[in-house]
C-alpha cells in the first residue's frame, strides 16, 4: 500500500523542484560542516584556515541563496501570502485567554514550574490553532454560479464550489459568507452561510443553497468570506474573496387575483379589434366542436354540405404592443408628498402587471413589442424579446419630476397595432385618438 502511494506521490511530483532542493540541502549541510569545522580551528588558534574555511562556509550559502532558492520560490505559489484574513475572537476564546491570563499571575506569583508547563501548552494552543486555521483557509478557490433566468419571489438554486488546491492538506469546517467592503446601494446576493465541513486536497465540494430575491432589480455581492473556526474555536477567521459578480432579477409574473381581472376584460377588447378588421386567410378546414361559430363560413358550408370554418394567419390574431408609462404625476398634478410612497408601490404592481401579460403572450408566442418612454423593441415574436422586456420591467423605475412629454401621442398613429397601456395619467391627458386600438390599465387603481 505504502509503495503505491509513493509511486503515486513521485508521478505527480515536481521532479526538478525536488531536484534543485537537493541540491540547496546538500550544499547548506557542507556549509555548516564547514562553519563548524571554522569555529574548531579557531580555538586551536589556526586563524588561516579558520578564516578559509569560514569564507567557503559563506560562499556555499551565498550560492545557494542567488541561484537555488530563486528557482525553487518561482516554483511555489504564494498567493497565500496576499491573502487578507480577519480575526474574531469568538466566546470560547475569551474564555480560554481570560484562563491563560489566571495562569499567567499564578505562575508568576508562584514560581510553579508545573504552572510554567501547563502555560506553555495553553499558549502553544493559540498558535497552532493559527497555523491550522491559516493551512485550512490557504489555497482554496471559490465559484459561485446562478442561473441564468432570476425572477423576484421564486425560489432559485445556486451553486457554490470550492476547489483545495493544496497538494497534501485537506481543509475543514469551511462557511461560505457574503461580506461587503463599501456602501453599496443594490442588496446582496448571499445573505445565509453555506457550510463545508470537509474537502480532501486536490479536490472540490459543491453545495446548492436556495435563494430568494423579495424584489425586482439589481443584486450586487462585491466580496465573499471563506470562513473558519477549525480546529479549537477561540478565533473565527475570515479570507476575503473579492467578487464582481451582479444580476438582474426580474418582475415576478406569478398571476395575481388583479392579472385574472384584467385578463378576460382584455381578450374581449382585443377579440373585438382584430374582429373589427381585415384578416389575411390562411386555410379553411372542417368545424370542430370546440370552434366557435363566428369563425363558420357559412357559403363555403352550404356547397360543402358540412360546416366549415375559417382559419386567419395567427400573427395577425396576436399582434400586440405593450406599453408601460413610467409618469406616476407630480406635486404640481396634485400628488401629495405623503402619498409619494403609495404611488410606488403600485407601480411596482403595475410593473409585475406587465411582466405578467408580457409572460402571457410569451406562452401564447404572439408577435409583440413592447415600449417605454425611452425602451423600444421591434415587433416580432414574443419569444425573442421576452428576457429583455423583464431586464427592462427589472430596471424601470417612476417618473415623478415630469409629465412624461408627448410619449402617449406618440402612439396615437400606429393604428393597426392593438395596445395595451399601463399609465396613471388621468383620462383627460389621453389622446382620444388612442382609445378606439388600445387598452388602458389605470396604475392607481391597482
């Protein structure tokens, strides 16, 4: 067994590193010979050949240090070096120095070598809990990976990875932190520890924590903390890892009791525009018992002598334009400062409003565009442009300072698109001209 391993151990070694330390050693261990044999000689007073021999000793350690240990630190990798680590004493630590300190006036009130001896160990036990916590937090990487797609109140997996890259140690009780080393407005991404309790070296451990984003936009973890109490829990000790990682949570789109109101009041005004003008014909096939009976072409029928009912190009049926009016009014427009609060919150209804039908025609694969005062996609199929109308939902934010200028005129010309408006304007500020193509839902009845 013991054979397999070394032959597993020099497979994988640095052979020449391994060489030239060798060498350093063989060369140090003539210098000391001969710095021994320097300091002999001198008490025989023979000062010639202590003085050789003393220069001979320099020289070897001189060479080893400019030609050796250069090769061998380029062969070494010492980030460990650069690593920050914060301490915390923890309760069991200060418990255990507030002990240290009674052993300390014990034994030097008492002269107790005994006491001297188990001070000793105490004190030995600080530093190797150092050393081990250092070993443990060295030369481990971290990887944090989401999913692509985040919307806001869905649970979602993420998945953490940390890689040991350590050749012969192991690393233990390792909890995965967010930290934050700067004010930053967008929350973070990690808000819970996630524990590691062992990782063999050269290996990797991954655990899946559940996250949940309670609102819509930009999450921001500008640092994680790879964390450690091993092995005796007086310090907690935290490696700072620096991260730039930032995503973008959607609107939620789970239909709300508003969604179901809404949605039936507005497949009947888009079912009455589009049956109030032309359709391109597609196909005629045979009655189903589920097709209604304003599709039966009733001519067609007759010389048939079965039902038959009409078919119309579907991107005609689903031609949709969704248009979200950020202008929530002003003081000047009779909103009062108190109330501010209360117009924000149901623009975030109404945002979540517009992810949701944007969603529905997702599911339905319409042919939409979508539109803000100053966000505009082209008109095509929902399926395409659906990740970037709920990027833009995530980012939209209300428009107190101003009256939104002529956004909803503009809108006035495009006829034959069917529209669907979410605004607080009052029906007054309307152009007239929009309400015969478009439906409107007014955000301050949400």
């Amino acid at each position: 067994m013991s054979d397999s391993l070394v032959a597993k151990w020099w497979r994988g070694a640095d052979r020449p590193g391994w060489k030239n330390f060798a060498i350093a050693m063989l060369a140090l261990s003539v210098a000391l010979v001969l710095s021994l044999f320097s300091a002999a000689v001198a008490q025989q007073g023979r000062v010639w050949a202590a003085a050789t021999t003393a220069a001979m000793a320099l020289a070897l350690a001189g060479w080893v240090g400019v030609t050796i240990v250069p090769k061998l630190a380029r062969r070494t990798s010492l980030r460990w070096l650069a690593y920050q680590v914060d301490y915390r004493l923890t309760r069991e630590g200060i418990v255990y120095l507030g002990a240290v300190f009674v052993l300390v006036l014990a034994a030097v009130n008492t002269g107790n070598n005994l006491l001297f001896l188990v001070l000793a160990c105490s004190l030995a036990g600080i530093l190797v809990s150092g050393i081990l916590s250092r070993a443990v937090l060295t030369a481990v990487d971290m990887k944090f990976e989401l999913p692509e797609h985040i919307f806001a109140e869905q649970p979602v997996l993420a998945e953490i990875e940390l890689t040991n890259e350590k050749q012969a140690l192991p690393s233990f009780s390792l909890r995965v932190v967010g930290e934050t080393k700067r004010r930053i407005e967008a929350a973070q991404i990690l808000t819970k520890p996630v524990f590691f309790p062992y990782i063999p070296r050269l290996s990797a451990a991954r655990q899946k924590v559940e996250l949940l984003f309670p609102k819509r936009g930009v999450y921001r973890q500008d640092a994680f903390g790879i964390r450690t109490r091993f092995p005796f829990g007086f310090f907690e000790k935290t490696r700072e890892v620096p991260s730039r990682l930032e995503i973008v949570v959607y609107p939620k789109v789970s239909p709300s009791a508003q969604f179901f109101e809404v949605l039936p009041l507005l497949s009947g005004e888009m079912a009455s525009f589009f049956r109030g003008r032309g359709h391109e014909l597609h196909s005629l096939r045979e009655y189903q018992p589920s097709d209604g009976a304003r599709i039966v072409d009733w001519k067609v029928s007759a010389r048939a002598g079965k039902l038959m009912v009409r078919e119309f190009a579907r991107e005609d049926e689903r031609r949709v334009m969704l248009v979200l009016d950020p202008f929530v009014g002003t003081r000047e427009q009779g909103v009062e400062v108190a109330s501010v609060e209360g117009s924000d919150e149901r623009f975030e209804r109404a945002v979540s409003m517009a992810a949701s039908i944007a969603w529905h025609f997702y599911e339905l694969n319409s042919v939409m565009q979508f539109r803000t005062d100053k966000f505009l996609t082209p008109l095509t199929s929902s399926r395409e442009i659906i990740y970037e109308v709920l990027r833009e939902l995530a980012l939209a934010e209300p428009n107190h300072s101003a009256a939104g200028g002529p956004f909803l005129d503009g809108l006035a010309g495009e006829q034959e698109v069917f529209k669907i408006i979410l605004t607080a304007r009052p029906q007054a500020l309307i152009p007239s001209s929009l309400w015969s193509s478009s439906y409107f839902i007014f955000i301050d009845r949400l």
